[in-house]
C-alpha cells in the first residue's frame, strides 16, 4: 500500500502539534475545493507509523505560509473568476492588490505588525532567497538573504503574538485597512462579488466605526475603534515626516483619510506539509522503533524528512515508492 495523501494542513488539531498558533483562522492552498485532512498519516500513526521531520514545517526556508495579493475573500489564494465552477464555495473574487503600500495591514486589535511593502517586488512572498544558486554548490549557504521582514511565516507569527488571546491563543485574522482613495486609485470595485461581505469586507464612514464593524467567526476580541484610529493616525504622520519608525516601510506615501473606509480579509495560507510520516530512502513508513512497517510505503506532502515545495518531491518520491513497492510484489 502506497499513502499519497496529500499532507495534513487542513487538519487544524494536526497542523497545531506543528504550532498551537495555528488555528482555525489560516485557509489552507486548496480549500475550498480539496482537503489535506491528515487522513493517510492518522490511518498509518494508528498502526504504529512516526512521524518526521517535524521541524520542517516551521522553519524560515520557502513560503510554507503566503500572503497572496487578493483581499476581501476568505479563499484569498487567487483573485478568483466568476466563472469558474467552485466560485460558489468561495463566494468572491477578491480584489487585487498591486502595490502593498496602497494599504496598511492590522491584526485583530488593530494595530499594524510589519512593512507591508516587503510584500511587493523584488521580495514578494519568498523568504531567505539564495541569489546566485548553484546546484551543489558549497557557497549557496553563504548566498543565502535572510531577510525576516519578509511576508513569511515568521511576519505573520509577529501578528499571530501581538494579538494572541486566551483560552485558546489565537491571534484572529488580518484585516487590510484603506480609504476611498485607496478604491479609486485601483479601480476596485467593492460590492460582490468582488467582496464578501459576509465577515470579510466591511466599510464604515469613520475608522472607530470600522473597527466594530468587524465581525467574523475568527476574531476573538472585538478591535476597537481608539486603537484603529491611532494606528491610522501615527501611519498619516509617517507619510508626512517619509519615514516609518515602527516598522521601515520606505517612504509610504499614501494616508488613509478619505471616507469610507475599509476592512478586507487578509489573512495568510497555510500552504505547505513540510512534515509528515517517516520514510526510508525506499519510501518504506517507519514506525517509532525505526523499523520498517511491512507494506507500507508513502510520498509526496504525506512523508516527513524532506523539505522541499512541490511537484518535484512528490513525483519523484511517488516514482520511488512505487518502484520498490511493485518489486515487492510476489510474482504469480
Ligand atoms: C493552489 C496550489 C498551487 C500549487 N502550485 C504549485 C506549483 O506551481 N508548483 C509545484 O511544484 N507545486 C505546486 N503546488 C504544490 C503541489 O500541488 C503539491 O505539493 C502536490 O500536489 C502534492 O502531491 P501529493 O501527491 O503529495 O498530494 P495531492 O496532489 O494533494 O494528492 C493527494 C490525493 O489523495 C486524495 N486523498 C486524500 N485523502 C484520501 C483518503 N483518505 N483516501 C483516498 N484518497 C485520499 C486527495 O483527494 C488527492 O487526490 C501547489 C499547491 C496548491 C494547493
């Protein structure tokens, strides 16, 4: 038997062993339309099989967690088009953002987190580039660019801890705050169904009423409207002086002051199972004594100990698994 279930992140209690931070509130790449439920890692866990690679799924390389340039839909992974055959699971097209430095981002409280222009290029989502990459190459590690103000996993666990609440520590989502300007500047057309707004757009005439405004199955504490209206106020004062002393934006040169304002659901994915079930080089499942469970062998998201994006791990750990398993095969 060969698992190739996919991974494991949509499974909220799974993927919160990796991280109780992460909670209900981060969609996962995929949702709605497909599931990674943990369902091949609880049926071979069931009969012994360890884990691996755990560390993989948190660590600083590769966006395993993306912000990506829709706003004002749950599913934000594309700007979705009304005609394509899911669009009613995700309800909203989002809108499109082009420069992040149209908006400011605020966590649950209302309060920002981050240079939101790190989201644009040359940085855009990926963190930790290696610029030259040689394969092989011994100097990679030293071409490495760490940069944590990338919008990564560690940008949205400085949200997720500015904003953790008890009993359950979760941080809620993140809210993208602009003006009209903002709308106009765009083009954004902001009524459905380029917005949902069933708890992931709202609008308000005043910031303070804004901040209430904001209801939605994933925020814990209600923002409130002191905290939004300062947080916007001590922005503005960053455009006119051109400097972000709180986070470094480079020169932000929009304020948001012209009503109505905004709140526009962005919170990040979740988009990679890093970590998963633990394999030999044969693609065999291993259980907690390190022996080989007879039978079983397992690829792609499901399988721990390679940590690596993609297509590329899967097929080719798929071709693996297969290869021994069909030369396991006893011969008629
Ligand atoms: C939106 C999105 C964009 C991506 N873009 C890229 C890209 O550009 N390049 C790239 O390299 N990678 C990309 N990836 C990642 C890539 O798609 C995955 O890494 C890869 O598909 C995982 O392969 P897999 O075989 O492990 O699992 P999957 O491809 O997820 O296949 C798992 C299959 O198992 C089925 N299944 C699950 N549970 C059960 C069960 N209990 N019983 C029976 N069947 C079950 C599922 O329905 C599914 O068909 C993207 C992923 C997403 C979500």
């Amino acid at each position: 038997m060969i698992l190739a279930t996919g991974g494991s992140t949509s499974n909220v209690h799974f993927r919160r062993m990796f991280d109780p931070r992460l909670t209900e509130v981060y969609q996962v790449g995929g949702e709605p339309y497909t599931f990674q439920d943990a369902s091949g890692e609880l049926a071979a866990m069931a009969i012994g099989a360890s884990l691996w690679g755990l560390g993989n799924q948190m660590l600083e390389n590769g966006a395993t967690i993306r912000a990506h340039r829709a706003i004002g839909t749950r599913y934000n992974y594309f700007v979705w088009d009304v005609h394509c055959p899911i669009f009613p699971l995700v309800r909203a097209t989002g809108l499109a953002v082009k420069h992040w430095q149209d908006l400011i981002l605020v966590n649950q409280l209302g309060q920002r987190f981050y240079d939101e222009s790190k989201g644009d290029p040359p940085h855009g989502n990926v963190s930790n580039d290696i610029e030259p990459y040689t394969p092989g190459d011994y100097r990679n590690s030293a071409n490495i660019t760490y940069d944590p103000t990338h919008y990564n996993y560690f940008n949205a666990a400085m949200a997720m801890n500015a904003a953790s609440q008890p009993p359950d520590y979760t941080a809620g989502p993140i809210w993208a705050i602009f003006d009209a300007e903002t709308v106009a500047r765009n083009q954004w057309r902001v009524t459905p169904p380029h917005v949902d707004p069933d708890s992931y757009f709202f609008s308000a005439h005043t910031l303070a009423a804004l901040a209430v405004t904001i209801t939605n199955p994933y925020q814990a504490i209600s923002m409130d409207g002191a905290t939004l209206e300062a947080t916007v106020a001590r922005y503005n004062a960053f455009v006119d002086a051109g400097t972000d002393v709180d986070f470094g934006k480079p020169m932000p040169p929009y304020k948001i002051q012209t009503p109505p304002f905004y709140a526009a659901w962005a919170t990040p994915n979740v988009h990679d199972t890093r970590a998963g079930l633990r394999i030999n080089a044969q693609g065999q499942v291993m259980d907690m004594q390190g022996q080989v469970i007879p039978g079983l062998y397992c690829g792609g998201e499901s399988a721990g100990g390679f940590n690596q994006h993609g297509l590329g791990r899967c097929t080719t750990q798929g071709y693996i698994a297969g290869k021994h398993a069909a030369a396991e095969r006893p011969t008629a």
